[in-house]
C-alpha cells in the first residue's frame, strides 16, 4: 500500500474568475488598463485612507475580470 491509498477523495472547487461571479461589478475606470477592471461587491465597503491618514470615504476592492477568489459564486447567466 502507497500513501496515495489512503489519500481523501475530494472533487476540485471550480474557480469563479470575477467576469463570471454575482458580486463583481465591471466598470470602465478613467485610465486604460490590460484588462476590464470591476469592483468586487461580496462584502461592504471598507475605508478607504490616504497615507496622511485623511478619510476619503469606502472603497469596495477594485479586481481585473480573470482575477478570482475563494468567495467567488458564479452568476446566472455565466453558465456555470
């Protein structure tokens, strides 16, 4: 017997990437960027500080649409 006899069977999650999760909300920002940029909405929004400490108000993670997370849920009309 091998290790491998003993090892779990568990079945890959899929990755969601964030063009195809419920929670992201793409936006074109002002500056050209190498891919879509969107805001990730799982979860409120945080604070957002300058480096003088100046509260800017909240700021929700901005994400390129091929990034992906663990939190991802997939969007109806992606196909998942």
């Amino acid at each position: 017997m091998s290790e491998s006899d003993f090892a779990p069977t568990v079945a890959p999650t899929p990755i969601v990437h964030c063009r195809h999760c419920r929670f992201w909300d793409a936006h074109m920002l002002a500056r050209p960027t190498r891919t879509p940029e969107g805001l990730c909405r799982r979860k409120a929004p945080a604070p957002a500080m300058l480096a003088d400490e100046a509260d800017t108000g909240t700021s929700w993670p901005k994400t390129f649409e091929d990034d992906w997370c663990g939190d991802g849920e997939p969007n109806e009309a992606s196909g998942f």
